[in-house]
C-alpha cells in the first residue's frame, strides 16, 4: 500500500483585535449578524458574513424549526444568500462566529461538515480560494487560506 499525506494549515490571531481592520469589521458584522440568529432550540447563535469582490457582505445567521433538521446553519445561509443574489461575483473571505447562551465560548467553533461542502461548492465554482475566519464568542480566531484546507478529499462536480 502506497500511503499518501495531505498537510493543511491555519493561522492563529489572539483576538478579533489582533485581526487586519478590515478582516475585524467583517468579524464585527458576522457578531452583529449572530445575535439576529433564530437559535430557541440549542440556544447556539452562529453569525457569518460574506465579503464579495464588490465590497458587498452578506450575512447569515443559523434558523432553527420545531422540526430540527429543517432548520439551516449560518454559513449555509450566508452562502446561499450570495450565490442567490450575487451569482458572478467572486467570494472573497467569510467570517464565522458563534455563541452560546449559557456559557462562554472562548474558542473558535469551526464548520460542520455540510457546510464545508456548501462553501467548497463555490470555491471550486470560482476557482479562487475563499479565506475563512473561525471565532466563538470571544477568544483566539482561526484563519485558513482556502475551504480546500477544511475538506480534503471533497466530493466535487468532476465525479458527475
Ligand atoms: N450551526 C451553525 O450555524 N453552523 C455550524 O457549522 C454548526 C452548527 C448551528 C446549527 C444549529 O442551529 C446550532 O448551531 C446548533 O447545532
């Protein structure tokens, strides 16, 4: 057996004000964003804001339903919402928080993995990476280059 290894890498920031300005206002709109969540089940905010090349952002927060699995992730939202309202305009950074309502995260929360496959749609749809910032509520910010560095080995439209 020939064995294979795939190396990813992140960036670590101490703080959203260790964060580029421009990069810590997109943070701030992802926060702002993450407390409009519709969140009564798990109570677990998310918030997500989508820089486009055209100075746009477009935010999203996690919406929940009585029935659980109807309800849909912030970053899915978020991306969602680009496509649907800016299909030719290219993805630039996405910024993720997230927040519980009874203790403080003080860590990023990062993608669950059908967002990963969500957002790795429109990376591959550009053929440009996406920068992506992960934050809890406070705390250190994860920084990663591209959504490729969340999902190796991603199923994608080559397999169609
Ligand atoms: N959630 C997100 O919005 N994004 C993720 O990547 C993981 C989980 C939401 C879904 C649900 O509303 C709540 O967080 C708890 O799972």
């Amino acid at each position: 057996m020939e064995e294979k290894k795939i190396t990813t890498s992140f960036g670590y920031f101490d703080s959203i004000d260790s964060l580029p300005t421009d990069v810590k206002q997109l943070m701030q709109q992802a926060i702002e964003t993450r407390e409009q969540a519709y969140a009564p089940y798990s109570k677990f905010k998310v918030g997500a804001a989508v820089l486009l090349s055209n100075g746009e952002v477009v935010k999203g927060s996690n919406q929940e339903n009585a029935a659980y699995p109807t309800g849909l992730c912030a970053e899915r939202v978020a991306i969602f919402s680009a496509g649907a309202n800016f299909p030719n305009i290219e993805i630039l950074q996405i910024a993720i928080t997230a927040a519980a309502s009874d203790y403080e995260l003080t860590h990023p929360a990062t993608s669950c993995g059908a967002c990963r496959q969500a957002l790795m749609e429109y990376e591959n749809k550009q053929d440009k990476p996406i920068e992506v910032f992960f934050m809890g509520a406070s705390g250190k910010v994860i920084k990663t280059d591209s959504i490729a560095n969340l999902l190796p080995l991603h199923f994608d439209s080559t397999y169609l």
